[in-house]
C-alpha cells in the first residue's frame, strides 16, 4: 500500500513549539494552584468577601487556566500546520496572561484592602 502524501515534516526540533508548550502547560499549572490559594485563603482567613469579587478572580483565574490547556493541547493538534499555530500561539499567549493578570491582580486587591482596612 502506498501513501501519496508526502511526508511532513517533523517540528519536535521546533523551539518555538517547545517553548510554548512549557509556558501553556505552566501557565496552567500556576492558575491551578493559583485558584488553590484563593480558597485556602477565603477559608481560612476571617475576611469575608463579596460573592461577585469571588466569582471575577474565579472565573478569571479558570479562564487562564482553561486557555493554558488549550495552549498545550493546539501545539499537538496543530503540528502540521506552522503558520496557523503560530498565530493561535500568539493570541492564546496573550489571553493565558490577560486572565491570570485579571484574576490574580484583582485578588491581590481585594485581600489587600482587607487586610490593610
């Protein structure tokens, strides 16, 4: 039997692909224990919050972490195709950091303010 597409190419050497991969699947790890830490702290702390403010920091920090993996899972699904993960790369780079930074920043704020009130 024999196959009439040419080979592909392969990308492991790739060091774009590699870097990415690190930096999503950290990126996920990092929003996991981030979103770990908020609960830890609105368990154990005697500061009480407002719902909404613990639904934006939650949501945020599960958006950064839900497009992490998303990172993680197009550089194998996209392999073959270099352009367009190199534009999906870019803008998921750019949305992983926009909610970790959301989520993270604005829980930094709302722990501060109490603990400084």
């Amino acid at each position: 039997m024999m196959d009439e597409d040419p080979p592909v190419p392969r990308q492991s050497d790739d060091p774009d692909r590699a870097l990415y991969y690190d930096f999503f699947k950290w990126i996920t790890t990092l929003s996991l224990v981030a979103i770990g830490g908020v609960f830890s702290l609105i368990t154990q702390s005697d500061f009480v919050f407002r719902p909404i403010d613990l639904v934006v920091v939650l949501a945020a920090l599960s958006s950064s972490a839900v497009t992490g993996l998303s990172g993680v899972t197009q550089q194998i699904t996209l392999a073959r195709d270099p352009v367009k993960l190199a534009k999906r790369n870019k803008l998921l780079q750019n949305f992983v950091q926009f909610f970790l930074g959301i989520g993270a920043g604005y829980f930094v704020l709302l722990f501060s303010k109490k603990l400084f009130a």
